[in-house]
C-alpha cells in the first residue's frame, strides 16, 4: 500500500472513531460543563489522551489539508469544555 492509500485508510477509521465515540462523548461533556458542573478525574484523563492523540495525527492532516477543518473545529471543541471546566472549577473554591 502506498502512502495515500494508508492515509485514506487511517482517516476512514479517525473519521468513523470520531463519529461514534469522540464527538458524542464530547458533546455530553461540553453540556455538563456547560451546566456548572465538574469533571471527574475519568473524564480528564480522556481529554488528556484526546490531546495527545492530536500530536500523532498531526503528520496526517499535514499531508492531507482537507481535513484540518474539521480537526479545527474539534480542537477549539474541545478548548472550549475545557476553558468551562477550569472556570468550574474555580467557581468551586
């Protein structure tokens, strides 16, 4: 397989990934902080990993451009939960 072939592999398994499991958990995520409530230290560790993973599929969207907007707009999702976490947090103390 070259490489664009694998690309195309790679982004069909992120896109249904991100589909099925990434934006749904986000989305209840993005609504719980939105409430005032707080994160759980479960809920944290999987942003954490959320954010690493960005790191390693970075290279992919460089070669493939089209799909930046798309990563765009889940990094600034995900910035947004966790801005409203942090100030949830410190409305608490």
């Amino acid at each position: 397989m070259n490489e664009n072939n694998d690309d195309a592999a790679l982004i069909q398994v992120l896109v249904h990934r991100l589909e099925t499991l990434r934006l749904p958990a986000a989305l209840d995520l993005k609504a719980k902080v939105d409430r005032g409530e707080l994160l759980n230290d479960i809920e944290i560790e999987a942003l954490e990993e959320i954010l690493g993973d960005v790191d390693q599929i970075k290279p992919l969207l460089d070669r493939n451009p089209k799909w930046q907007p798309l990563a765009s707009r889940m990094a600034s999702l995900y910035s947004a939960i966790t801005t409203k976490a942090l100030e949830n947090e410190q409305n608490k103390s």
